[in-house]
C-alpha cells in the first residue's frame, strides 16, 4: 500500500506565495511521474504539472512561470512552489504518483488552496 500526503495549504492573498508538499509512503521502490492536479468548485480536476522521476517537467499553461514543480527522490516528495497566485487558483489541489506504463495509480487526499483577500 502506498499513500501520498499532501501539506501546505492555505489561505494567500493575491499576489502571494505558497509551497506545497507531498510525501509518499508505503511499499514501493519509485514512483515513475509524480504530480499535482486541481478541482474548483462545480470545475473538472485537472492537471497542473507533473515530473518524472528524472525531471522532466510539464506544466499547465495556466500556470507556466509562477509554479515551480520540483521532487526529491531520496524523500519520495514532491513539491510545488506557487507565486503570483491568483483568485481563480482556489481549488483543491491533489497529489497524484504513477507509473509510465499505467501500471499504478496514486492520489491523494487533497489539500485546499484559498487565494483571496
């Protein structure tokens, strides 16, 4: 079994930062592509970036130059750095870990991301 734990949430005003966190845990030797995926209210989850275990980015248009994915595999974490954080980036943001061939798929509980003043 294997679980991924998100950390970092909050409230932020516009304009503001955050970093958010993501351990995994469990019986597994690597986890291939790790990510981050949002839902807002009433929206479909979707994908805001992702790094392959040899770092290889993706990210969102959306987000392109103000989030910033990064992973340390020693720790099985990954984390995303959020700046110039924005009204519509309210969501919850999950993290997610799989495999390249689709062979595992993890999520995690979700932490909530609130940017308002």
């Amino acid at each position: 079994q294997v679980q991924l734990v998100e950390s970092g949430g909050g409230l932020v005003q516009p304009g503001g930062s955050l970093r958010l966190s993501c351990a995994a845990s469990g019986s597994f030797f690597s986890i291939d592509v790790m990510g981050w995926y949002r839902q807002a209210p009433g929206k479909l989850r979707e994908p805001v970036a992702q790094i392959t275990s040899g770092g290889t980015t993706y990210y969102a248009d959306s987000v392109k130059g103000r989030f910033t994915i990064s992973r340390d595999n020693a720790k099985n974490t990954v984390y995303l750095q959020m700046t110039s954080l924005k009204p519509e980036d309210t969501a919850v943001y999950y993290c997610r870990g799989w495999g390249r061939w689709d062979d595992y798929d993890y999520w995690g509980q979700g932490t909530q991301v609130t940017v308002s003043s």
